[in-house]
C-alpha cells in the first residue's frame, strides 16, 4: 500500500515537471515565432533556442520518470 502511494506521488511530481517542460518549450517557440512574424522578408529573427532545448530536456526527463516512477524514487 505504502510503495502505490509513493509511485502515484512520484507520478503526480513527474506530471507536473511535463507541464514545466512543455511550458518552456512552448514559450521559446512561441516566441521565436513571434519574431519570426515581425522580420521582414529575408530579415533577421531571434530563435530562443536556450528554452526550446531546455522545455525539450525536462519534458523528455519527466516522461522517463512518469513511465519509470521507481527511478524517481532512487534518485538523489
């Protein structure tokens, strides 16, 4: 009983790490669009590559963690 209510705790934590993660990705993208849209054709535009590959990293981090709860549990 008591290791279901851990994994099910260590599921919700790596839940809300995906939506962290899909956050930054989003917001970097979002914003590398909007910028994107502004440049005049054959301009220049900002690509937020820095919080496109770390909402990348999280998202893929928590989804390990989401299926593998227990290695959740052992980590330090």
């Amino acid at each position: 009983m008591f290791a279901q209510e851990l994994r099910a705790a260590a599921r919700q934590a790596a839940k809300i790490e995906m939506v962290k993660g899909a956050l930054w990705f989003a917001v970097g993208a979002a914003i590398t669009g909007i910028t994107y849209a502004a440049a005049a054709p054959g301009g220049r535009y900002l690509l937020f590559w820095g919080p496109i590959a770390y909402g990348g990293y999280r998202l893929v981090r928590a989804i390990y963690f989401w299926l593998n709860p227990e290695a959740l549990l052992r980590k330090d």
